[in-house]
C-alpha cells in the first residue's frame, strides 16, 4: 500500500482494482471499505468513487439514511 498522506494521490485504476482484485467480483463494497483497502480517507475513496460513477459502469445504491454501497454489474 501507498504511505498515507495528502500528497498520495489515487487513480481511478486504484479503485477499480479494489473490486476486481476480491474472490466475490459482484459484492458491494462500501465508501469505508475502500478506504481501509486504499489505506486513504473516507472522503477520498468516495470522492474517486462518484467519479468512477460518471465515468464507468460502476453502480451505487442507497441502503439506510447516510450509508450507500457501491459495485461493478456482472454482466450474466
């Protein structure tokens, strides 16, 4: 993992691989999750992962009154 800090910066790649790199591919992950996968902030990881929504196939959905999951669609 990359040392923690503001002058780590995270690609989209990054991210993307956090979800490809997991046995189960199609489990949503949270903002959280992503950050202690990245060993980077909360709002880090959620600021790549709204980009990651505009820019790819990437999915979120809302799951309680603050707390959202995010994943790539299997395509079947």
């Amino acid at each position: 993992m990359s040392p923690q800090g503001r002058d780590v910066e995270f690609t989209l790649s990054d991210v993307t691989a956090v979800f490809e790199s997991r046995e189960d591919y199609a489990e949503p992950l949270t903002a959280s999750e992503v950050a202690d996968r990245l060993d980077c902030s909360r709002r880090t990881a959620l600021n790549k992962l709204h980009q990651l929504q505009e820019q790819t196939d990437l999915k979120s959905k809302k799951v309680g009154g603050r707390s959202r999951v995010w994943w790539i669609p299997v395509n079947v």
